[in-house]
C-alpha cells in the first residue's frame, strides 16, 4: 500500500478568488489552522507558523511558499528544518487547487512527502494513518473497552 | 486558543501511542489489570530498562498511572484519559477535514458578507 498522499476535496459556496484569500492569506490561515502565520504569500517566501505559545511548549513550524497562482493554485512546503532550504525529502507538500464550480469554487488539497521525508517505516505509517483514517489497530482494539466504560459512567 | 492546546495535546498523544511498543504495553496492560517493568519486560521483545522508558513516556502522557511497589512501580491504565485519548485520535484522524471545514465557513462567512 502507497502511503505516499492526501487528498480531500470540499465544495464551498464563495468565489475562487475569496477561497484563495482565505487558503493563502497568514491572517486568514491563523483562522483555521496555526495560531500565528509568518510569511508572504508569494512564492519563495520563507517564514512559519505557531502553535500556542512558543515559550510554554509550543511549536514554531517552518513554512514555505512554493506556488501563489491567485486564484487557482497556493502551495506551500512546512516542517522542514529551521534553518533548512524546504525542498523533496525534508517536508510536506500542501497544495490547494481552486476549480470553479457553479456558483462557487471546488477546493481540492493535496499533501505529499510522507514516503520522502525518509522516517522509519513504522512512523510513516502511523502518521499516515492519523491523518486519513483514523488509528485502525488502535481503535479496533479499544473500541469495544471504551463501550464498557460508557456502560459503567 | 484552544486549538492549540488540542495541537499540543495531540502531540503528546501521539508520540505516546505512535510507538507499537508502547501500543502493545496499553494492550497487556489493559489486559492483566496491571503491570509492573518487569511483568511487562516478559511478554516483549525489549529489556526491562525500555519498557521503564516507554513507561515514563505513557505515564506522562497521562495515560498509565503509578503506584508503589517495592522496587518497582505498578502501572494501570488511566480509563478516563485513555477514553479522552481514543475520542482524540479519532479527531486527529480528520484533521484536514477539519482545516477543510473551517476554510468553506470562513469563505463563505466572507462571500455573505460582501454580497449583503
């Protein structure tokens, strides 16, 4: 099995070039994702992003822009090395799509560089499954001993 | 705010749970009740030493707890963060979807906006 990509596509009723602005945009990126945003949304443009505080066992992520296409394509790399060039092989790959689609815009996300990242094979695959399906082995296994506790509280 | 302590949480989680040694310990110990390094060290293929390691990992996790017992400490499951734990991880499993979600609510918040 390739645990190489994500891909998810969602349709939302707003214009391409509002759904660009809110994928690509640091002000609008800290709505939905980090709770700070560093960069310029143009490509090349090298910053990161924040979750909580820094100070207090938070995390500061390196992030890149790849691609700025407004309004149909904003790409960027993050989890590379502070420090580092993002490049293949030391971060993922996310890539917004923007098709327009009725009255609206269908979004379609990418994220690659599970396999490139060149983590031990077990932890790809851990990671892999967090972020598409859940923790199979895990949750086969507890899904019946959390039953057990609901019947009890 | 809250998202990021839930980043963090899930952080923690999953470097506790990420580890399939770790995962088989949750197992045994859910199993037999309880367990100490050394019970544990039997039923796997890692030293004693390890599994006191990947012990300190779960228990700062949150999801063992410890008691005394003579050299060694006894360690059960904690159920209820281990049942916050599963509830988590099911989250964390749609992360991007949830990204997804918010991206069409704030889109489309906007696009209302400029046609009012």
């Amino acid at each position: 099995m390739e645990f190489g990509t994500i891909e998810r596509e969602v349709y939302i009723e707003a214009s391409p070039e509002t759904v660009f602005e809110v994928v690509s945009s640091p002000g609008h990126l800290r709505q939905w994702w980090p709770d700070d945003a560093r960069y310029e949304p143009v490509p090349g443009s090298t910053g990161e992003i924040v979750f909580g505080d820094p100070g207090a066992g938070g995390a500061v992520v390196a992030f890149t822009v790849v691609d700025a296409r407004p309004p149909r394509t904003f790409s960027f790399r993050w989890t590379h090395p502070a420090g580092e060039a993002a490049a293949e092989g030391n971060s993922l790959l996310v890539t917004f799509d923007l098709t327009p689609s009725g009255g609206g815009t269908l979004l379609k996300m990418t994220e690659t560089g599970f396999r490139e990242m060149g983590w031990e094979a077990a932890v790809l695959e851990q990671q892999y499954q967090e972020h598409v399906t859940g923790w199979d082995f895990y949750l086969a296994r507890l899904a019946p001993y959390v039953a057990t506790l609901r019947v009890r509280s | 705010m809250s998202t990021a302590v839930a980043e963090k949480v899930d952080d923690d989680l999953w470097s506790a749970i990420g580890d399939p040694t770790r995962r088989r310990m949750l197992d045994l110990l859910l199993v037999e009740g309880e367990g100490t390094a050394t019970t544990l060290s039997r039923h796997l293929p890692v030293t004693r030493q390890a599994v006191t390691k990947h012990l300190g990992v779960l228990d700062r996790a949150g999801l063992v707890r410890a008691t005394p017992a003579g050299r060694e400490k006894r360690y059960r499951v904690d159920e209820a963060q281990l049942a916050r734990a599963v509830a988590q991880l099911a989250s964390v499993g749609s992360a991007w979807d949830a990204r997804l979600q918010r991206i069409k609510r704030i889109a489309e918040a906007i696009q209302r906006t400029g046609q009012d």
